[in-house]
C-alpha cells in the first residue's frame, strides 16, 4: 500500500528522532535502517525540500530534523515524499458520479481518510514513546535515545535505572535498558 519511499522516509525520520538533536551521518543512517545509501540521499534531499529534514555538510554536520520530534508527524513524512491522493471524483470519469463516489469508491476514500487521521494524529515522539516492546528500528529490547534521555533528566523515574556519573554518556551503558 505504500511506496518503497514512504517506507525508507519514516524509517530515516524514526532514526533521526531517536537520536534528536544530535545530527546523524547518512551511512549511519542507511545501516541502521537498512537502507542503500543512494537511494537515502534522494529521500533525504525530498524530505529537505519539505522542511522535514536539515541536511548540513562537513565538521560536525549531518542530518537533523528540522523541527522537534513532537511537532512532526507521520503524515507530514508521508505527504512529504508520496502524498495520500484521496478520492474525491470518480475516478472512471463517468458523469452520473461526479462528485458523488459510488459505493466502492466510498469505502476507498473512507479507508484513505481514516490513515490520514491516524498519521495526522501520531507524532514522531509518540512513536518512540510507544509502550510496545519492540522499539522501531531496535534489533534488541531496546530504548531510544530520546526516551532514555527524558527518563535521566526527571528524578521522579530515576530509580528505574542505574546510577550514572554526571556526565556519562547513556549510549555506552549496554546496562541501561
């Protein structure tokens, strides 16, 4: 149902969010998400043009995005690269129809329409934020970067996990899940 392109965008956006704000190199990118590195340039240069990714050469550039992963939606990433065309003519051109959609149509259109709300509604935090055990793109059980930095930041969590010096970095603590 969709595009190969749609697939490797939210993929690409999913790993640029759990990692946010730190900007990510395209290779790294394209492994982790299993994406060939070609075609994820041309995805990233679309989702560039929409203002859904930052791209920013040499020393300490890479790949952001351009807004907080709790301002962005899976809609904006999917209209961003392979629009939902919603039916809203007959698309058999037949004249009795117009703009009234026979009842196969109907239904199309009321599927398309119940996916664009749910991707309106879910933003990219929401995603990570999920409480299903398997994390998108994690091989293992597990946390994303994001979700392991709020939980350091809020004491009220804290005892869930194990004591870090003050400046540890959670991405080397395999221990910390």
């Amino acid at each position: 149902m969709f595009s190969q392109t749609v697939e490797y965008a939210l993929r690409a956006v999913v790993q640029l969010a759990i990692h946010a704000p730190k900007p990510q190199k395209t290779s790294d990118i394209a492994e982790a998400t299993k994406v060939p590195n070609a075609y994820l340039s041309k995805v990233l240069q679309g989702l560039r043009e929409k203002n859904i990714v930052c791209l920013q050469r040499g020393v300490g550039g890479g790949v952001t995005l351009a807004k907080p992963p709790e301002e962005l939606t899976i809609l904006d990433v999917v209209n961003a690269v392979d629009p939902i065309q919603r039916i809203t003519t007959c698309p058999l051109d037949l004249k009795a129809h117009g703009v009234r959609l026979c009842a196969l149509h109907r239904r199309m259109d009321d599927a398309l329409q119940s996916m664009e709300t749910a991707f309106r509604s879910t933003t990219l935090a929401e995603l990570l934020q999920d409480p299903n055990p398997s994390v998108p793109l994690c091989d293992r059980n597990q946390q994303p970067i994001m979700q392991l930095t709020s939980l350091l930041s809020s004491p009220a969590s804290a005892p869930n996990i194990p004591d870090l010096p003050p400046n540890a970095n959670p991405e080397s603590r395999p221990d910390v899940v």
